[in-house]
C-alpha cells in the first residue's frame, strides 16, 4: 500500500510539472506525454486493485 502512495505522490509532481512546462512553452508534446503517463499509472493502479481483489478474494 506504502507503494501505490508513493507512486501517487511522484505522480502528481510529474503530472504537475507537465502542465508547467506545458504553460510556459505552449508545446503539444507535453500534453502527450502527460497524457501516456497518466494512463500508465491508470492502468498501472487497475492492476494493483485487480490483485488485491483476487488476493482478498481468494484468501477467504
């Protein structure tokens, strides 16, 4: 769990800094590299509750 916060936080922090360099250059490959980041964390984070799910499933 410690893990998925971390992950949480750095994320954040990356995304934040995306949308600055975005605001002050005005370049698009910002924006798409925001985008394709926070889908990596997205799929990312469904992974990580998929197995918690099957774990607590399948340990009853």
């Amino acid at each position: 769990m410690i893990l998925v916060r971390v992950l949480l936080i750095f994320s954040a922090l990356f995304l934040a800094g995306i949308g600055i360099a975005f605001l002050v250059t005005r370049d698009r490959k910002y924006l798409r590299l925001g985008g394709r980041f926070f889908q990596a964390v997205l799929v990312a984070l469904v992974c990580y509750g998929l197995f918690y799910v099957f774990s607590r499933v399948l340990l009853l």
